[in-house]
C-alpha cells in the first residue's frame, strides 16, 4: 500500500479507536466501513478488523476495570454463551446483504432512543435473569461473528434501555465482553482461513494509540451524558455503514 494512503488509513483508524473505546467498543464496525472507503479486499477486512477490535477492547477493557466500574455477575452470563457462538458465527463467511440492511436499521433505532433517554440512576437498574442473559449472549455472539464485530454495538444499548445497567458500567462490560467475542470470532476465521492479514499489523498501532486516549476519557474524565451521546454518535455510525456500505 502506498506510505500516503496508509497514514491517511492509519489517522482514521485512530479517530474511530478515540471514539469507540470511550464507550467500551473495540471499533469493529467503523474500522470496516473505513477499510471498506479505501478498497480493502474484502477478505482482509474482517480479520484485520477482529485483530483491531482485540488491541483496543483489551485497553478499554484494563481502563474501565481499574475504574472500577466491571460488573463480573453482569458480564459472565452474557459471555458463557457468546464466546462459542461468536466462533461459530466466525467460522462462516455468509452473504448478508438483507440481515446487514435489518440490523442497521436496528442501530439506528437504538441510536434514536438513547439520544432521547436520559442517563439510568443507580436506582434504576434491575440486573437481568441469567436464562435471559445466557440467550441474549447467545444471539449477539453468532451475529457478532458473522458480521466481525466484537457485539459491543448490540449489547451496550440493550444494556441501557432494558435497565440493566449504567452508562459506565456498560461501557466497562462492553468491552470485556468485546474482548473475548472478538478473539473467539478471529479464531475461528483462522481455523477457516488459515490466516491474519499484514494489514492488520500495519495499522495496530494507530489503534492502540486511538484506544489508550479514548479509554482513558471515557473511563475517568468524560460525563454520563456525554458517554451516551457519543454511544449514540457510535450506533449512527455503526448503523450507517451496515444499511449501504
């Protein structure tokens, strides 16, 4: 790739990592729609953007923790059963034109409703049964590794608007659960393909750069409110890029 077009890629890359993580996103999605402008095969897209997802959720993941915001009965229930789906779901490469088109649209919708909310009091929150848990996780890891994303844009708002939890915690269990999504999608597109891109070493470090800044924002400096508008900001994005991308 030409030096120029790869700083360019690089800047933007970063810019999405600032803006994800300080939600506790990897970035999967932004990262795709980027790759995706600048005419990455699409057989490179989806590991690179696995591989991106891993170095920034793992930094947001630390941030959040030390912050002391990880809610473990929270996260576990979710991930006992997202972790094998989204290997599954990793391990197939489908043509979703359509379901890409209906999830956009389900982003967008969620996007809609959290600008409009306003930011859950600790009173407020009624943590989920675990069959729910454990089905929700279960729905959102295979969609997650079909698509190669980390479920952070499907699980965060529906942490929010069911009540489940606060924006920071959300955002903290956001991103381990992206963490392990992630890896265990990445893993089983290896076992497909046998194989990582170079790409994605090549644009890593642009990542952690843009996912140590926006963790450590999202984590310890930016308020609830803005969080949430910035989570919105995110699923527009997210949105966006799976309806005509």
């Amino acid at each position: 790739m030409d030096p120029y077009i790869l700083s360019i890629l690089s800047v933007c890359v970063a810019l999405v990592a600032v803006l994800y993580s300080c939600v506790g996103h990897g970035g999967a999605s932004g990262y795709i729609a980027v790759m995706m402008i600048f005419g990455i095969l699409p057989g490179v897209i989806k590991p690179t953007a696995l591989v991106l997802n891993i170095l920034v959720s793992s930094i947001a993941a630390v941030q959040f923790y030390r912050a002391g915001y990880f809610r473990w009965r929270l996260f576990w229930p979710f991930a006992c059963t997202s972790v094998p789906f989204a290997y599954a779901g990793g391990y197939f490469i489908l043509p979703i034109e359509v379901y890409k088109l209906a999830v956009g649209v389900t982003l967008l919708f969620s996007a809609m409703r959290l600008l409009v909310r306003s930011p859950l009091q600790k009173d407020e929150i009624n943590h989920p049964s675990i069959p729910v848990s454990l089905l929700v996780g279960a729905v959102i890891g295979l969609t997650s590794g079909l698509i190669g994303v980390g479920g952070g844009i499907f699980l965060s708002p529906l942490l929010i608007l069911m009540g489940w939890a606060g924006i920071k915690e959300t955002a903290a269990v956001s991103a381990f659960f992206v963490l392990v999504n992630s890896a265990s999608g990445l893993f089983g597109h290896v076992n497909a393909a046998q194989n990582v891109p170079p790409m994605a070493l090549m644009i890593a470090g642009a990542a952690v750069f843009g996912g140590l800044a926006g963790s450590y924002l999202g984590s310890r400096r930016l308020p609830l409110l803005v969080i949430q508008r910035a989570l919105s900001i995110v699923l527009v994005v997210a949105g966006y890029k799976m309806m005509i991308i």
